[in-house]
C-alpha cells in the first residue's frame, strides 16, 4: 500500500501530529507546512492563551491570579479556523488574530499559561478541537500532556541565540519597531526558564519524540527532516518495517 492510500484510509480521520518546543524554535511555521503536506488541519494551542492573555489585560485581571484566570477562562469563548497562512483567532466572536502578535499580549500569554488551573481548561479545549479530524497541533506540552498518544511527535529545539536572531528577523520583516537581539534573546531566555520549570505541564520532550534541533539547519532542512519523521511511522504502520528517522 502506497503511503498516500494509507494515509487517506483510517488515520486520517483522528491523525495527530505534535510539536513541541520552546518559544522562537519554528513550530508555528513546521506546523503549517505539515498540515498543508499532508492535509490536516493546523491548530495552534499558543494562539489560545495569547487571546486569554488578551482579554485580561482588556479587563483588568491580574496575570497573577491564578482564581480569576481561570473564572475569566471559563466564561470565555475561543475559536480556531485553520487558515492557509495563519489560524484565525476568535475570541468571544471577535477576530483577534492581528492583536494576540505583539510583545505585551506575548509575555501576558507566557505568565498567565503557568498556571494548573488555566491550562486544565485549556487541554479540554484543545482535545474537543482535535477530536473533529485529523490535526497537527503546537504548544508547550502537546506531546507530553494534551496528546501523549499522538502518532507523531516531533521536539523543535534551536539555540537561544539563534532562536532570537531569527525572531529579530521575523519581526524586522514584519515592519514592527526594531528591538535589540540582546534583548530579543534575553527575554527567549526569560520565557524558557519560565516555560522548562513551570509546576504544571513544563517544557520537556515527550520519551518518543523525535528531537529535531534547527540549530545548524536551513528551513528547507528542518522542514524535510520533519515529514521524514512522519513518512517514517507511515511506512512503518503501512508494511510493518521499523522507521528511519533522518
């Protein structure tokens, strides 16, 4: 059986791929290009608790409190429509996707997704969109927490300072004001320390997942290497053979 039979036959109905990692690795743009790879649809979980974080800063919610987050979170309304580009991002009906990108509702998003309570909201939330087909879906802890059963997982890691070059890029591009790549880099830093030792769900590698480190790689690189991983458990499941990841 052809990988692209088998694929079109009983996985693709609950297929998951998960990508995890730490801020600034990439998983937004390797999800995209999986999910337009292999036609699934790409749900990005960072999406939501940028437009929580967003609406407690229109609201006034401390980002230190864990109780009325979580009240906030449970009598708010979030939508995620699988665009080509980008997700669309619907909070309480509004499209939010333009104003969850800057660097305040970033750093509110990264404080206020540490906290047990949130997230177990959050997980319900992204298990109910999952469970309408096949997705790949990013985070922090997809792998680990959200999906421990995903057929693939995948654990983008790069070098903080790579990791912030490229984010310095990104923004440049973006026509936004122009920050230093010290303090680019310093405040990755700053995310991954609160991300790797946060109590509940922290960042780590699930125990199968395929690491795949960009720091030495091209786009195009990092991006083959990761539909190898996914070819390699498709022809596995397809004629019984163990995989080779690249």
């Amino acid at each position: 059986m052809s990988l692209e039979g088998f694929f079109s036959g009983r996985l693709k109905r609950n297929f998951v791929i998960a990508i995890d990692g730490p801020a600034g690795a990439g998983k937004s743009t390797l999800a995209r290009h999986l999910a337009r790879h292999y036609g699934l649809l790409n749900l990005e979980t960072g999406a939501m608790y940028r437009a929580l974080a967003l609406k407690a800063l229109r609201v006034e919610v401390p980002l230190d409190d864990p109780s009325a987050l979580e009240r906030l979170a449970a009598e708010t309304e979030i939508q995620l429509e699988s665009g080509d580009n980008e997700n669309r991002v619907l909070l309480d009906g509004e499209d939010v996707t333009g104003q969850i990108r800057n660097q305040i509702v970033t750093d509110a998003a990264s404080r206020v997704s540490i906290f047990p309570a949130v997230r177990v909201g959050m997980v319900k939330r992204q298990q109910q969109l999952a469970a309408k087909g096949g997705v790949v879906m990013e985070g922090r802890d997809i792998g680990t927490v959200v999906f421990p059963d995903a057929e693939v997982k995948i654990f983008l890691d790069a070098a903080p300072e790579v990791r912030g070059m490229r984010r310095y890029d990104q923004i440049g591009q973006q026509g936004k004001p122009s920050t230093p790549p010290d303090e680019v880099i310093r405040d990755l830093r700053a995310r991954d320390e609160r991300d790797r030792n946060r109590a509940d769900s922290p960042l780590r590698p699930a125990s199968d997942a395929f690491i795949l480190d960009s720091t030495n790689l091209t786009l195009d690189e990092a991006l083959k290497a990761a539909e190898s991983a996914v070819d390699s458990f498709l022809a596995k499941n397809s004629n019984g053979t163990e995989p080779q990841l690249a």
